[in-house]
C-alpha cells in the first residue's frame, strides 16, 4: 500500500529536530507531506511564505517530500490530500499530553486517519523553535539547532527587527 503521510506544524523556524522526523518517515511512507499551518494562534517571525520556501530548501533532497500550507482542520487538508497518517514528532513526556489530545480529537473527527508519533532524535529532543529565536535574540549560538541556511536567516530577520 502506498501511503500518504501529513506531517503539520508551525516550523517558525525549521529546526533540525523537525529534519530528523521529516527524514525518518520519508523512509516510512511512499509520500510526505510537509504542511505549514497559516492558522496557528503564536506569534511569528516568518511569514507562511518563507517557512515554506525554507523547508522546499531544506527537503530537496528527499525525492518523496513534499512541502506546501494548510489553513482550516488539519484533518480536512489530509482527507484532500488522501492521507491516511499524521505524523507528530514527540520530545518529551511534556508534549505527551497535548499531542495524546490532538490525535484522538483527529481520530474523533477522521476515523480513517491515524496519528502516528514518532520520537524525536535524543539530541533534538530539547530543541523547540521558540528557543531557537529566544537564543538568537540575544546572540547566542544556534549551528547545532538548525540547518546553516536557517540560521542566516534568522539572525537577518533579528537584525532587521532591531533595525526598525
Ligand atoms: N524537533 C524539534 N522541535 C519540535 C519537534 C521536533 N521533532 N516537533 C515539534 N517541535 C516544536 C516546534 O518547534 C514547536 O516549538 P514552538 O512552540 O517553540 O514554536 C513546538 O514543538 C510545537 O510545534 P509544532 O509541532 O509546529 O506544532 P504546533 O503546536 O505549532 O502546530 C498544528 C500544531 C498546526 C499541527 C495544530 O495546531 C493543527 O492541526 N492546527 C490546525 C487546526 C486543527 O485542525 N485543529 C484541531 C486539532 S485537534
């Protein structure tokens, strides 16, 4: 069986954690889906537009990834998409409880979908995007969180907001 698979999030910005999951379920499912999600209620530093140009950058080299954007139910965009599986990358016991809600709130509202965790690479598991910019913020060093394209353009977007 071929299978689609979805993997949704906010990727503001793509850090290598979100990397590891994307490779590993390339080797898992015929096709993913790397879907932006343009309804997220959290504050951005990227716009919709350059997160994805940024993940297409990064995945290019996994023939079977693709990237696009999403708004409205996640389960909806997955059903158009044909996707039988979500994929969500879990860290830590702390992100346990909220993705444990998310999953069966998707399964309630898509019985033929299913939600598949994946555990993200020990040395990823304490990387979040929101730490990654709060680190740069203050000019600390970020080559170990995030591809080296990434993080160019993070410290230019911290500079151009302090430029303002
Ligand atoms: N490695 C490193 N960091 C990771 C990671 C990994 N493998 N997996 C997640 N993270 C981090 C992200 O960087 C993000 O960090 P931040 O909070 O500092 O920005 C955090 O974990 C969680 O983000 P993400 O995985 O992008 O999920 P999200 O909570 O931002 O997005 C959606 C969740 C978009 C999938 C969800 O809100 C959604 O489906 N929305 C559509 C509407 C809908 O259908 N709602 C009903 C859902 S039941």
């Amino acid at each position: 069986m071929r299978i689609i698979a979805v993997y949704p999030g906010s990727f503001d910005p793509p850090t290598n954690g979100h990397l590891d999951i994307i490779e590993r379920s390339s080797r898992m499912f015929a096709r993913v889906v790397v879907a932006v999600a343009l309804n997220i209620r959290k504050n951005v530093l990227f716009p919709p537009a350059e997160r994805v140009r940024m993940l297409r950058r990064l995945t290019r080299r996994w023939g079977n990834v693709e990237v696009d954007s999403f708004r409205g139910l996640l389960v909806d965009y997955a059903r158009g998409r044909e996707a039988r599986v979500l994929v969500r990358g879990l860290r830590a016991i702390s992100d346990f409880e909220y993705e444990f809600q998310m999953a069966h709130m998707n399964k309630k509202l898509a019985p033929e979908i299913d939600t598949v965790m994946l555990m993200t690479g020990e040395q990823h598991s304490y990387i979040s995007s929101n730490i990654v910019k709060e680190i740069a913020m203050f000019g600390g060093k970020i080559d170990d969180l995030v591809p080296p394209v990434v993080r160019d353009l993070v410290f230019n977007k911290m500079k151009g907001a302090k430029g303002k």
